[in-house]
C-alpha cells in the first residue's frame, strides 16, 4: 500500500508540469479543428503495432485502449514513456519544419485479487530423471486495476494572412493553442478463464485558448482588434471492454529418416532405412476484444476579452469591445466503438487486426463552429520474439535467462472525420497513414522471496506519419516520430518468508 501511495504522489506532483506543456504535443495546422488532434491511447508497444489493441493480451504489460486486456494482470506493472517527433508541413510552394518533444503516458497496473489454486508439479528433478509429483501453491487473477495520466488532445497552430483594401493592408492572425489530458481508472475482472470484462473511468480536463488579431494599416495609423477566448473543460468519459481467449494446438509431424549404407556383397550395396515419426504440437492463442466508448458531456467556463487599440489615442488608449467573464456551458465527446483479434503462433508469431470508429457527424453541442464526419481507422500490427519461454534457464550458470531482442510493426489507415475546405469549395476529411516499426529490449530478474520470474522491458518504437494533400492549395504533413516507453514489472502485496 506504501508504494501505491508514493506512486500517487509522485502522479499529483506530475500532473501540473504535464498539463502545462500539454500545448507543445503539436504544431500542426490541422489541430485547429474541434478540441484538435486526438492522441492515440496507447503506449509505445501498441503503437509499435500500428495502435491495435483489441485483441492484445498480456500478463506483463498493460494494454490502454480495452479496460478487459489487464485481467491478464500476474505482476505489479510500471509503465511510462516520452516522445520526439519532427514534422513537415507542406504546401505546393512551401515548406515549413517543426520539433517537439514531452512526456507520453504514465501509469500503473495491479492485481487486486488473486484466487489461490493448487496444481501439480511434475517437473524433472536434479539428476534427468523424474521427481515426485508434488502440490504446489500458485495464483490466477481474478480483478486487476491500472491508474494513470495522458494526453486526450492536443492543439497547436497559428497562421497570418494579409490582404490590401480600400482602407489600408488588413493582416489577420491567428493562434489556438491548449488541449485536453485524460486521468484514467480502469479495472478488468476475469470472469472465467476465457472472458473478461473492462470498464476504464476517464476525467478529461484541460483548456483551450483562441487568440485572433485583425490589424489595419493606413497612412502610418494602425488599428487593431485584440480578441482572445479561453475555455476551461472538465468531464467524466466512460469506456466499456470486452475480451475472449482461445486456446488451441496445431498438430505437426517431424519424419526423421536415419540411412546406413552397408558394405558391397556380392556386388551389391544394401542400404539399411530407419524411419521415426515425431508428432509435435504447436500452440496458437486466439484473442478477440471489442470496446464501446459512451458519449461523455464536458462542462466547460468560457471567458473572453475583445479590445480595439489604435495610435488615434494620444495616451495610448484602448476601447473594451468585449468582456466576457467565465460563463458556464456543455459540450460533448461523441460515442464511438472499436474491435478487433489477436493470433499468436507458437509463443513466437503474432498478427492482430483493429477497426474502430468515432461517430463526429452525431456531435451534440460542438465547441466551435466546425464541421464533422464520422471517423474510422483500421490498424494491422505483426510481431516476433526468438524466445518461446522467457523463463529457460542458462544451464551453465543456472540462473540466468534468455531473453531475446522482440521484432513488431504495423500500418494503419485513418479518416479522422475533421473536414477542410479547399480553394475549389471542396470539403473532405482529413486523411493519413501511417507506419511503424519497433523493438523491446527486456530484461528478466527472479523475484527473491517468491522465485518468480519478473519482467521489465524498453519498447522503442519509430513512426511515420502522412496526412492531407497539396492540391487545390491544401497542406500536407510528413512527421517522424520516436516513443520510447519503459514498463517495469514488480511484485507487492506478498508475504515475505524468513528462515
């Protein structure tokens, strides 16, 4: 309990500085839209795997997106990450660059209850041959927890215009800038050995800021038109998951064929042919997982101060259009769904598929004046990793482990329902692809006092990103984007032994 508390701690010491550089997640034009970029919720091995997550399953990770996925749950679980990207925006005549850097995720994962079980253990003993069947003690999860702190959306972009008129040069300018972060409590429950249920509470919160400058200049007299809104937002947003698990073996036949050639006899040479069959069995793992997101209302205080300003004023004076002190409304997150499978082969290969979908054209009360359509994406990850079991032992020191170097990637296609209209009058939504490639480098330590076998990993993940177009004066963006996430497996709770 000690360590939960300091892991909460440290969380409400985190949470000011991550909400503060919450506005330097992007520089992307297309964050003016709505609350502005939504962040994939995921960490550094899904997004290795083009962001799927249904269908993942794991006793040593925690896998965001499906509240169900962390019944899985064995081991206490520390993840966090931090990213580096670098974009490009482009148009058909220019180009401009761009670099961020922040914190990704931060969150922790836990078993609350464990069912005792008793099995057999039939392993071999010291000298090959077989030991007594003895009973041991172990445990199977039946409710784990996670708790954590990320990036729900993030806005950052700004442009200039300026065009000549009868009354002087017209600039306008403009800048949005803020997000939303997302707290989240998610618990999984088992069930029984095949099916789990989820349910993850979210409260969303953050701020936008809209500023505009409408700027004249006449015969060396300016005037100019300040108008800047803030919108402080607050809301509970609730996720719902479900997973089902599969067990099977594939059957394979090894023939082993052994020749002996024999000696000439009477001219003739007799081979001898010794067959063997070994039947093998292989196993495959099948995960499927769906997830509802609910329609979440979030409160929000709007203030907003209009001032005209010109060099007329001979004290530099200013004229109060506008101001609005904190006036209280509702807006809403529409609901939305995804699902998705997993196939594990052999412990070693794994192909997983996602398709979710975000209903935007149903938006009740939008936040700004912005048209949408529903989004969708489809995400199709593969991985690797030589090591069947992460538990064999070095036989030449006995208590070392192998642990291999593990291999994913991924693609997937996204229309992110955020339309923009083009120099033609055409409107279309948003598009991008994007693909990835990632690594784990884990790192195995047996637990002391219980002898299990704990595993920490570091996921490092490179994404490339495409989105929008440069036709009829549209811009499109090329970001190169690098997560690394560490996730650390520990055991609590555990009654120590002494001798």
């Amino acid at each position: 309990m000690i360590k939960i508390k300091k892991f909460v701690f440290f969380l409400t010491l985190l949470s000011p500085a991550f909400i503060a550089s919450a506005q330097n997640n992007t520089h992307s034009p297309y964050s003016a839209r709505g609350i502005g970029e939504i962040e994939q919720f995921n960490g550094a091995y899904n997004k290795a795997l083009g962001n799927v997550s249904n269908g993942i399953r794991s006793t040593r990770f925690i896998s965001f997106s499906n509240p169900a996925s962390i019944a899985a749950l064995k081991q206490v679980v520390f993840d966090f990450g931090f990213h580096a990207e670098s974009g490009q925006s482009n148009t058909s005549n220019a180009s401009r660059t761009y670099y961020n850097g922040n914190f990704s995720y931060i969150t922790l994962g836990f078993p609350v209850w464990k069912k005792e079980i008793l099995v057999k253990d039939t392993s071999k003993g010291k000298n090959g041959g077989t030991g007594k069947t003895n009973i041991i003690k172990t445990y199977k999860t039946i409710w784990s927890s996670a708790l954590g702190l990320t990036p729900y959306s993030n806005i950052g972009t700004s442009y200039f215009k300026s065009q000549d008129t009868t009354y002087g040069s017209l600039i306008n300018f403009y800048a949005k800038s803020g997000g939303l972060s997302r707290f989240f409590l998610m618990n999984g429950v088992n069930l029984n050995k095949n099916i789990s249920l989820g349910l993850n509470v979210s409260y969303v919160f953050g701020q936008i800021r809209n500023n505009q400058v409408f700027f004249i200049q006449d015969s060396g007299v300016s005037r100019a038109l300040y108008d800047e809104s803030i919108y402080q937002l607050r809301g509970f947003k609730f996720d719902f998951g479900l997973q089902s698990q599969h067990h099977d073996t594939f059957t394979k036949r090894i023939t082993i064929t052994k020749r002996d050639t024999i000696r000439e006899v009477g001219g003739k040479i007799t081979v001898n042919v010794q067959t063997n069959t070994i039947i093998k069995y292989i196993p495959i793992k099948f995960v499927w997982g769906a997830t509802i997101n609910n329609q979440a209302r979030l409160n929000y205080d709007l203030s907003r101060l209009a001032v005209n300003s010109s060099n007329y004023y001979s004290f530099g004076g200013r004229d109060t259009v506008i101001n609005q002190k904190t006036t209280k409304n509702q807006t809403y997150l529409p609901n939305g769904f995804s699902a998705g499978f997993s196939i594990r082969y052999n412990n070693r290969w794994l192909f997983a598929m996602d398709y979710s979908s975000t209903m935007w054209a149903n938006q009740k009360k939008p936040l700004f004046a912005d048209v949408f359509t529903n989004s969708s994406q489809l995400s199709v990850g593969l991985g690797y990793k030589p090591d069947i079991d992460v538990e064999t032992m070095d036989k030449k020191t006995g208590d070392r482990f192998k642990a291999n170097i593990e291999y994913r990637m991924g693609f997937r296609l996204n229309n992110t329902g955020y339309n923009f209209k083009d120099n033609k009058g055409i409107i279309s939504p948003l598009k991008e692809s994007g693909i990835s490639f990632g690594i784990g480098i884990p790192k195995l330590r047996r637990d002391p006092y219980t002898r299990q076998v704990l595993k920490s990993m570091i996921n490092i993940t490179g994404e490339y990103i495409h989105r929008g177009t440069t036709t009829n004066g549209m811009v499109s963006e090329d970001l190169l984007k690098l997560t690394i996430g560490v996730t650390l497996g520990d055991i609590w709770f555990t009654r120590r032994k002494f001798n």
